[in-house]
C-alpha cells in the first residue's frame, strides 16, 4: 500500500479561458459556483457559512487554487469575491433590510456586472 502524500494533491484551477466554451452545460456552472463558495470560505473563514445556505465547513479543507485568465478577468473575479465577502458579512451583521446591507448588495451587483462583461460568464453565487 502507498502512502498518500498530502504535497501532490493536484490544485483546483480556474481557468476563465476554457470555462468560455459554449459546451458546457449548467453542471459545469453549478461546479463553478461550489469552488467559488470553497474559495470564499477559504480565504475568509467560517463567517461566510452564514449567508452561503445549506452550506457547513466539512469541506474547507487545505487546498491550492490557481486562477488562470487575463488579468481583467482575475482582477473581475478577486474583486467580487472581495464584494460578495463584504455583503455576506453585513448581511450576517445587519440583516437583509439594513442600509448598509442594501448598500453592500448594490455594490456587489456592479463588481458581479463588471466581471460577467469580463470574462463572459455568469456570476456563480446567486
């Protein structure tokens, strides 16, 4: 029996590139949105569980992720993970009809507008 060596676990990859192929279907989408809240819960920790529904942290395990793309795609793609984090944690604060919830969420609609004319794909987090 081998030993299994936790350094050659192969990364996860977002490539914006491939994900641009008109064959893939609305698995490969919903695939997409699950490493998203990975990632979100990743660099941002148990608080994001909050607003992520039906979501837990048995799967926040270690992990490297490569995001592949032009640089306005990464760039689109870092800022509104940073925009989606920021609403999630006002929304856990504040509540949905709070101001500065609303005014979080208005902000994440224009990172998430930015980021779809970037990279052409859909935002992933509903």
């Amino acid at each position: 029996m081998s030993d299994l060596h936790e350094e050659k676990i192969n990364p996860y990859v977002i490539d914006f590139e491939k994900m641009k192929d008109k064959s893939l279907n609305e698995v490969f989408l919903r695939m997409f949105g699950g490493l998203t809240k990975w990632v979100l819960k990743r660099m941002y920790g148990k608080e994001m569980l909050g607003a992520l529904v039906g979501e837990s942290d048995a799967d926040v395990s270690a992990g490297e992720v490569r995001i592949v793309g032009k640089p306005e795609e990464v760039r689109a793609y870092v800022k509104a993970l940073e925009a989606e984090k920021e609403h999630i944690r006002l929304y856990n604060e504040y509540g949905p009809d709070h101001p500065r919830t609303a005014r979080a969420k208005a902000m994440l609609d224009m990172v998430v507008k930015k980021f779809e004319r970037a990279t052409e794909l859909p935002w992933p987090i509903e």
